[in-house]
C-alpha cells in the first residue's frame, strides 16, 4: 500500500477512518495546549486550558522569515501577510506606534544609535503579539530574529514560530541587487531598478534609495549575517525550510506559500487523493503520469476513462458512444458513473490516485463530492494563455509514422517528414481560445469550491512544476483539504 504520513488523511474503511481522525484531532488539540502549558505554567491549569480553546487560535500562522540583506526577504514576507491575511511585523512597523510608550523608547534610542538592544526589541515583539489582531489572524515576521540571543529571548516568551522559511543566494548575486534596491516611502514596497521596475510614473518618481546599499557596506552586513545565522538555524530544526532566493521571486513565492500550507508531520498514514486543476495545455497529464509513477498511484483521467469504456464495450460504454458520434459532451449524470466505478476499484482504494479532467466545473465538482470522493490534496496550475498558445497551436502529427512533434521544442528532423505534419483540429488557435475562455468562466468558482487549494505557476520547466506538486504530496496535508 502506498503510504504517506499527514495530520489529516483519506482512509479506507469509515470505522478506522473515524478512529484515526478523532486520534489525530485529539493529538492535535493535545500537543499545542501542552507547549503552551509547559511554556506559561500557569497556576490555574484549567482556567487556562479553557481560555487557550476559547482564542481556537493554533492554526493561524506563526512564520518568521529570514534572509541575508537583498535576498527578498521582506517582500516574500509582505505577500504572505496579504495572502495569508495575517499581520507582518518588522522593526520599523513596531517602533511607528504612536500610542506604546515601549515603541517611542526604543524609537528614540534608534534615532540616536541606529539600532536597539535585544530586551527593547523583546519587548516590542511582546506588546505587538500580545495584540488582539495577531492572537486571532497571527504573526509574520521579517528577519527577526537576528542573533541566538533573540532567539531565545523570543522562546522565553513563548512565542515559538510554526514554519521558518530562509532564503539563500550567492553573496555575488546579493551585492548586485542591493546596488539597485529602491523603496516607495509611501506603501513600503520594495523596487529594483533592473529586476522590478514600477510602470507608474508617479510611483517611480516618488523611489528612494535606501541608506547603507554600497557595496562595501552590503558585504558587512552580510558577513555578519552569515555568522549569526549559523547559530540562529540549530533552533528550528523541525519546523526549517530553505529557498533559493536566486530565481524569479514569484517562484520563491510560491514555494514558500506552499510550505506554511503545511502541517508538520505526525505519524497518522494517509493515502493520497489528488486532484490536479488547470486549463488544457496546462500540463495535468504530464505531471499526473510523473506522480503515478514515482509514488504508485493511479491515473485517473476521466477522458481516458470515457475511451476506454467505448472501446471495451461495456454497459457505460453503450451509453457514451452516441455522444461520441455526434461529437457532444457526454452528460454528467454518466460521466460520474463511470469516474466513481473506477475509484471504487481496490488499486484505487489502497493505492490512492491523481485526478485530472474532472471535475471542469462547480457542478462536476459538487457531484463528485455527493459521491463519497473528495480529494485531500488540490493543486491548481496556472498558465498564461499566450504559453498556452504556443503550446498547444504549434503541435503535430506524422500521419505516416504516428510521431508527435512540436515546431518549436521538438521540431521535424527533416523537411520531407515537416512537409508532411498535420495539425489535429483541436490545436487550432480558435478551439484552444474557445477552450480557455471555458476554463476562465469556471475556474475561479472551482477555485472558490476548493478554498485551500495549492496554486502553482506552471509556466516552468515541467520537472520544477512536479517538485512543487512533490512537496505537496509527500509533506503533510494541509488542514485545509480532508
């Protein structure tokens, strides 16, 4: 039997699938309530317990993200505090209250001494996370912390993070973006002015270059950096995930949102049931066929599946065939039929399986849930429609040998076997748009149906799409899909 381990699972049969699920919701409930205990001991345990159940407040996210200077860390902070819908706290937004006399301390001592001593930033992380706002939506916080000490000065506190992301690029590489680095004193972002340049006038006319981007001062902040950051890692052994900061940031985006989707592991086995959503040309097939073979599992395609039954002749297969005929779309009142008879097969049961084609739209995706089959983990594949185009329109077909060829990424060998290539009519420029704007009209229902689905961007290489899709699998699943 193909097994993973994840917090939350499908099963197999519904008394151990029941037994396993209280387990895992008591075990749950029961490690975070004992860390808070152990942490605070407070003198009325119980009082305490029934107030810690009453925030129902342990999955909110508890991140801190750290990086060298450049590494984009700040930015990836800010897209996961408006993503998660969380609060971002940094040095700077802490010291701006107005109303805290902790915050006009230590943003004095700053103006005096450009820095603040490590009880003074304690306690600015003490009063901002004791906050009504962080209790209830959580924390993210941007490089912070910066030594061993603070570390353990923030465990002290009991505020004890849930995911640590580091980001990590050559010293080479960071230099160079510093040297560009420019900030909208207004909104915060942050600006480059050879990656990420703003399209506004009014927004680039307002930048300002930010103090202590030389390169030589680049270097001691980094070489500084480096020697805390050796010390600070041992801490969160468990909970630690490590990102190239090297690549575009919308990739490290994404894979960082993955990772604080995730719970940590337990040892409650689950067999994987993945659905895998996108436009056609988006790579479904493909990254459906990688994860059946590395891991086990069965391929679902329900197109595939409608074939089959035309061509063995089966009882569905009688049904199906005059749609086939009339080249119309087989109802969904067969199609499910169908789809569930397979998932019902053992292979199906024990070995779990990847979904693709179904469902395609809210409808398909309520029928499929009414009958008994959910998946517990959901990845959405996006792909801009130009990268669809080009990757659909400019496929063919020997009509002699049967060989598939693509005019710009596995081109002909020869100009007699060029000359003679057809393109099947379902890759014409029409149909594929006829196709997308389909896809557009029910995606962001299906999207809304499937809440805390992973997003991808599958405009990569195919194998970096499938790692994501990887990491998802095999890690934990989310609380969000069961």
């Amino acid at each position: 039997m193909a097994m993973f381990y994840s917090k939350y699972s499908g099963c197999g049969p519904p008394v151990y699938c029941l037994k396993t699920r209280l387990h895992r919701t008591c075990g749950l409930f029961a490690g975070a309530m004992l860390e808070q205990l152990l942490i605070h001991q407070p003198e009325d345990p119980i009082q305490f317990m029934i107030q810690h159940l009453l925030r129902d407040n342990d999955h909110v996210p508890k991140i801190v993200v750290l990086g060298p200077p450049a590494s984009g860390k700040t930015t990836i902070a800010m897209w996961l505090s408006k993503h998660l819908n969380s609060n971002l706290l940094t040095k700077e937004n802490m010291m701006g209250k107005k109303v805290s006399p902790v915050a006009t301390e230590a943003r004095n001592y700053y103006q005096k001494f450009k820095t603040i001593p490590n009880n003074m930033l304690i306690q600015l992380i003490k009063e901002r996370m004791g906050e009504e706002d962080c209790i209830r939506r959580g924390w993210i916080l941007d490089g912070i912390p910066e030594t061993r000490e603070q570390v353990l000065m923030i465990q002290t506190l009991g505020f004890a993070p849930r995911h640590v992301i580091v980001l990590n690029a050559p010293d080479t590489v960071l230099i160079e973006r510093n040297l560009g680095k420019r900030i909208d004193p207004y909104t915060g972002e942050i600006y480059h002015t050879t990656f990420d340049w703003p399209s506004e006038p009014e927004v680039q006319n307002r930048l300002i270059e930010p103090k202590g981007i030389s390169e030589l001062e680049t270097a001691q902040k980094l070489l500084d950096y480096h020697r805390n950051i050796a010390r600070i890692l041992p801490s969160y052994p468990k909970i630690l995930k490590s990102i190239s900061a090297d690549q575009p940031c919308v990739d490290v985006f994404y894979q960082a949102l993955t990772y604080v989707q995730t719970n940590h592991r337990t040892n409650a086995p689950f067999t994987p049931r993945v659905l895998l959503c996108g436009a056609v040309g988006s790579g479904k097939s493909l990254q459906a066929a990688l994860l059946a073979q590395k891991y086990g599992l069965v391929n679902v395609c329900c197109g595939q599946l409608l074939k089959e039954a035309v061509a063995d002749k089966s009882n569905y297969g009688q049904l199906i065939q005059p749609y086939f005929e009339k080249k119309i779309t087989v109802p969904d009142s067969i199609v499910i039929k169908v789809l569930v008879s397979r998932l019902q097969k053992q292979d199906c049961v024990q070995k779990g399986w990847v979904l693709h084609d179904f469902p395609r739209d809210l409808d398909q995706a309520f029928l499929l849930r009414s009958s008994g089959f959910s998946p517990n983990r959901v990845f959405f594949l996006n792909v801009p429609l130009d990268s669809i185009l080009e990757r659909l329109t400019l496929r063919r077909i020997d009509p002699v040998t049967g060989e598939r060829f693509h005019l710009m990424y596995k081109p002909p060998p020869t100009m007699e076997i060029q000359a003679r290539l057809l393109q099947s009519p379902k890759d014409v420029e029409e149909k594929v748009k006829l196709q997308m704007d389909l896809f557009y009209r029910s995606s962001s229902e299906l999207e809304d149906f499937y809440t805390k689905a992973i997003t991808l961007n599958g405009d990569q290489d195919p194998y970096t799409v499938f790692e994501y899709i990887e990491s998802g699998v095999i890690n934990p699943l989310p609380e969000k899909v069961c």
